[in-house]
C-alpha cells in the first residue's frame, strides 16, 4: 500500500459502504449487509459491478461503486 493510500485508511468518508442492493433471483431487490455481500461467491460479487447492478449505501446515503470499493 502506497502512503497515499495508507493515510486514507480510517479517514472520515473512506469507510466504504455498509448496505448495498442487489437485484434478487426471483425479482426484485434484496438489501445485504458489507459482510452478507462480500460473503458471496466472487463470480456474483463482480457480475453485479460489471453489470452495474449493485448500489451502495453508506449510512443510508447513495455512494458510487468506485467509492465503496476503495476500502
């Protein structure tokens, strides 16, 4: 990790996310947990991002995709 990186470790609004919405098998959304999402298999975790499914949420406020994997 570069000291760049390192100095946003911890910093205010570099926690990531700790909701995201993804699209459910049977329809519909299902809201996960940053531990329920990032406890899914890879293939599916990427899918969502490449396909742009995935909407993050950080204390119940909208971030991008980028913003919430930088942590």
């Amino acid at each position: 990790m570069t000291s760049a990186a390192n100095a946003n470790v911890g910093a205010p609004g570099r926690k990531g996310y700790d909701r995201v919405v993804v699209p459910a098998p049977e329809g519909g959304t299902r809201s996960l947990s940053r531990k329920q999402f990032e406890g899914l298999p890879l293939r599916e975790r990427v899918s969502y991002l490449i396909e742009g499914t995935a909407q993050f949420f950080l204390d119940g406020s909208p971030i991008s995709a980028s913003d919430a994997m930088r942590t």
